[in-house]
C-alpha cells in the first residue's frame, strides 16, 4: 500500500498532478480544493495517499491532510459514493465542511458536490454520522516533504513559508475532549458530535469546559 508520495510536481492536470519520486513519475488524482492550493511544477510537495486496486485499473488519490484522507475512505464505504464523488465531496466543503455537515446531520450541504443527488447525499449523512467523532478527533495532521526536499506543503498559504511545526486545528483537542465527556454522560456519538460541532462552529476558539457547556444547552431537550 502506498500511503505517502513526496518529490517535485512534474505537471498539474484538470483531475491529477504527476509528481517525480526520484525519476518516478506518479500520477496522483486529487480534488479540485487540493489541486488549487499545490504549487506549481518543478516545486517540493507531499501527499497522503490512498491506492484504489481494480481488475484492470490502479489509481492513487492525494491529500494534504489525514483528516481529508479518512473522510474520502470513509466517503467510498458508502453504496453509490466512487471515488469521484468523493473527491467532489471534499473539494466542495474540505474535510472540516464535510465533518460539520455529516456531524449535524446537513445533508443539503452534501448535496451541493457536483453528481450528488439528495438520495446519497442523505445516504452519506445516515452512514457516517455516527463516525464523525473519531475522525473530528484526528485534527488536521500534515505530511511534511523528506529532509531531501527543500519545501514543505501543509495548506496554501503555508506552501512558501519557512518550516515550520505542522499547522493543527485550533481547537481540535478540545472537540475530543468534549465528545468523550458528552459520552461518559450517556449522549450517542452522533447527537454528541453535531453539538460539538455546532458549538465549535460558533466558538472557533472555545476550550474544553466552554465547548462541553455550549453542546449540553444545543442538547437540552425543549418544550
């Protein structure tokens, strides 16, 4: 399995970039989101990588981020989701997007990817809902290049920037903390996670106890 391809764009396309590995050319497919934010050709740039294995077809698919990558694994478990449709999931919302949406149950928002249809999109929502939690728990870990490749590629703006400690999602721990504490207090994973998505989309920067505060007021039942 390959899970991580670095070296030198060779070219970007409409759907993918080949990327050189030391006089290996790799042609990786990516989203629209992705393909924008890489640099141009000849530039250092590192992907995580999900290797599609068919009877008569072998495709790579790119992300910057774990968080995208586990969302597209996650995306393909769904009946009548491919590849393509995943990818035009995550290059619509970004792996954050689709969180919140799958969290709080938005499936208009999935419906807004390009060969969605309202049917899968609720199919996706239904699915996975229940999932959110652990994968809004892995924050937003980056691939970095090797020590041979000069640059790093963590998100657009970092692509020029000095190296630097791989930049996280501001309250990603603090998401984890307050969905485990929702569910040592009996709530389903599920209703747990839309609040806490809910509460961090309101409050970016809330902590722990503020977060779990802000999702039990989302969660009271009202009359």
């Amino acid at each position: 399995m390959i899970g991580r391809i670095a070296g030198r764009i060779e070219y970007k396309a409409m759907d993918h970039v080949l990327i050189d590995v030391r006089g290996v050319g790799y042609m990786v497919f990516c989203s629209d989101r992705t393909l924008a934010s890489l640099p141009g050709p000849g530039e250092a740039v590192a992907l995580y990588t999900e290797l599609m294995v068919r009877e008569d077809l072998l495709q790579l698919f790119g992300f910057p981020t774990l968080v995208e990558k586990e969302w597209h694994r996650l995306l393909l478990s769904v009946q009548g989701v491919g590849a393509k449709a995943s990818l035009a999931i995550l290059g619509t919302l970004g792996p954050d997007g689709v969180s919140r949406a799958i969290a709080l149950g938005d499936w208009n928002a999935v419906k807004a990817a390009k060969g969605i249809g309202p049917k899968t999109a609720q199919r996706v929502v239904n699915e996975l809902k229940d999932k959110a939690p652990s994968v809004m728990a892995m924050g937003q870990g980056t691939v970095t290049t090797p020590d041979d490749v000069p640059e790093v590629v963590e998100t657009p703006a970092a692509a020029s920037a000095p190296r630097s400690k791989p930049a996280s999602k501001p309250n990603a721990s603090a998401q984890a903390e307050a969905l485990s504490a929702l569910g040592n207090l009996g709530y389903a994973p599920g209703e747990a996670a839309g609040a806490v998505a809910q509460a961090a989309g309101e409050a970016p920067d809330a902590g722990t106890s503020d977060l779990i505060r802000a999702a039990l007021k989302l969660l009271a039942p009202t009359n």
